[in-house]
C-alpha cells in the first residue's frame, strides 16, 4: 500500500488502481450535458439524449480505445449550471450507462458545506470518486485549502481528487498535507507551471495520481510527460473521440509526425478559436458536438452558443481534424 492510501477503504484502494491503470490506458472523458432546446439557458435536463451520447463516448472497439476514467458534471458537463436534482440524475445516468467498466468521478464544488452535499449526492448515486473543483470566489492561503479539503474529506467516503485552477494553487507543502489526508488520492492540474507542478510531483507520496487538466490538454501533454505526468483530461474526447484517440496513441508511441500535424493543424487552431471568447472553453465543445449531430443541446447561461463566424471557423477545424485521422 502506498503512502497516499494510508487508512481508506479496500473498496476506494481498488478505485485508486483503476484510474491509475486507466489513466496509462486511454484519456479522462469529461462528457458534456445534454439540455432540452436551441438557446441559452433555459432547457431542461434531457437525460435520454444524455444517455444516447455517453454510450458513444464510452464505446470501444477495434480502431478506438475506451477513456481510462469518466467524469460527469465537471467544467465541461457545467457542473456550476446544473441543480441539486439534475445533478443526481446525470452521475446517476452515467453509473448506468458505464455499468463498472470504468471508474466514475463526479464533480463537487463551492464551498465546502455545499460540497459534501454533493458528495452525498454523488455517492447515493454510485460514484466511485470525486474531483474537487475549485472554491467560489474568493482566494485563500493553503492553511484554508488544506482545511477545505479536511472538511469535504469528512463527509465522503470516496476518494477525492483535488483540482488546482484559478484561485486554488497548492505549493509543495501544501501538496504534502492534503495527501495526509486519507482519502485524497490525486490532483488534477490546470495551472500548466511546469516549475510547480515538479515540485509538487517530487513532494507528492508514492502513488499519488497526477493528471493534466489544463484547456485542451492535449497541447501540452509532451510537456506534462517531461515532468511525470503523462496522464491528461481530454475536451476533444467530448466531440470527436477519433482525433482525441488518433492523438493519444501517436504520441504513446512516439509518433512525433502524426502528433506534431495534428498539434499545429488542428489543437492550435482549434485554441486560437476558443480564446476569442470567454467561456468557448466549454461552449465550442458543445457547438462541434452538435456539429456532429451529437444530442448534447445548447449551453446554458451565462454561457453563450458561437456566433455563425465561430461556428463557420469551427466546422472548417474540425473537418480538418477528421480528414487527418481518418474519419467523417
């Protein structure tokens, strides 16, 4: 057993193997949430459709590989837009729909009052873990982030996966603290401070799990793999599982060729596009969703759909993207 793992469960031990051997397996599949409707924020939870689209998103088969872990109602499955109820309902649905095949780690988040609601929630519901994303609001020094995690750890049994971004930034310190705690097993990083980030890594007790979680991680994955952290999240995978697999295994063989084409003819642009407007991070994946007649619905607010020269700008990249690996 290693020092992470001190003091949890058999039944969260064995969750902890899983994503780890998923994450040296495949990418994090963080899918989006289906709405009802065409405009901004007023569709209702459109679980079917939900269910339809995570089904694909899970699949493998010959040519394609199965995500090492999934992880609803995050960032990208607009976690901060959905209720208490509808969020049941997703983590509830995607139990179902990954029938144990893979590990489900569903987001929490605010405050830490509100996120152990969520944790109760998420674990009634069959969640096998938890990302912790960042507070609301305010900054805080690591004595606030460490007794955050503490409190958030004190009313779940399940592993929780800290997520540094924004206003939460752990230093080495700080790492080494809330990996005492023992039900925190991992942390996902958005930061991309390379300097840090081995720093923590050095800090971190055996079998800690690191992942990179930055925007279209996949931009910087030859980076995080130089400083110990190959394993990364994928927002591509929400929309075009074909590039974000063609990708993954290029560059877990060594293809520099097929990697570098896709990085400069299809990951760039595709982040060019999605810094013109705040909030594209999440809405331009839901835009090339539909794009591919995917049931995933509009964003809510206050997110906001692309603009037809977005969209038009967005179809040509992803078309690029398919032709290069292959696919329609």
């Amino acid at each position: 057993m290693t020092a992470s793992m001190t003091g949890i469960s058999a039944k969260a031990e064995g969750t902890v193997q899983r994503l780890r051997d998923g994450m040296a397996g495949g990418v994090l599949s963080f899918p989006l949430t289906s709405f009802h409707g065409d405009g901004d924020g007023d569709g209702g939870l459109d679980l079917d459709s939900y269910r339809t689209y995570l089904t694909g998103q899970l699949a493998a088969g010959e040519d394609t590989i199965a995500p090492g872990a999934v992880f609803p109602a995050c960032g990208t499955g607009e976690f901060f837009s959905l209720d208490e109820d509808e969020y049941r309902e997703v983590v509830r649905a995607t139990v179902e729909v990954a029938a144990g095949r893979l590990p489900v780690v569903a987001g929490i988040g605010y405050g830490w009052a509100q996120a152990r609601r969520f944790a109760r929630i998420a674990e009634e519901a069959g969640a096998d873990a938890l990302l912790v994303l960042p507070h609301y609001l305010v900054a805080a020094p690591q004595d606030g982030l460490v007794e955050q995690l503490r409190h958030i750890a004190a009313g779940t049994s399940l592993p929780l996966i800290a997520y540094q971004r924004g206003q939460v930034a752990f230093t080495a310190e700080g790492l080494r603290r809330i990996a005492e705690i023992p039900t925190v097993v991992g942390l996902k990083d958005g930061h991309s401070d390379l300097d840090r980030l081995q720093r923590l890594t050095l800090a971190a007790p055996d079998g800690f799990l690191f992942f990179n979680g930055a925007s279209t991680a996949e931009i910087q994955a030859r980076a995080y793999a130089t400083v110990g952290v190959p394993a990364y999240s994928s927002a591509v995978h929400a929309f075009a599982p074909e590039i974000a697999n063609a990708f993954f295994k290029a560059l877990h063989t060594d293809d520099h060729t097929t990697t570098t084409k896709l990085l400069r003819d299809f990951y760039v642009p595709l982040v060019e596009l999605r810094d013109r407007v705040p909030g594209y991070a999440v809405s331009l994946i839901k835009a090339a969703a539909r794009l591919r007649n995917l049931p995933v619905g509009p964003v809510r607010s206050p997110l906001t759909n692309p603009n037809q020269t977005d969209l038009a700008d967005l179809k040509k990249i992803l078309d690029t993207g398919l032709a290069l690996v292959g696919a329609r």
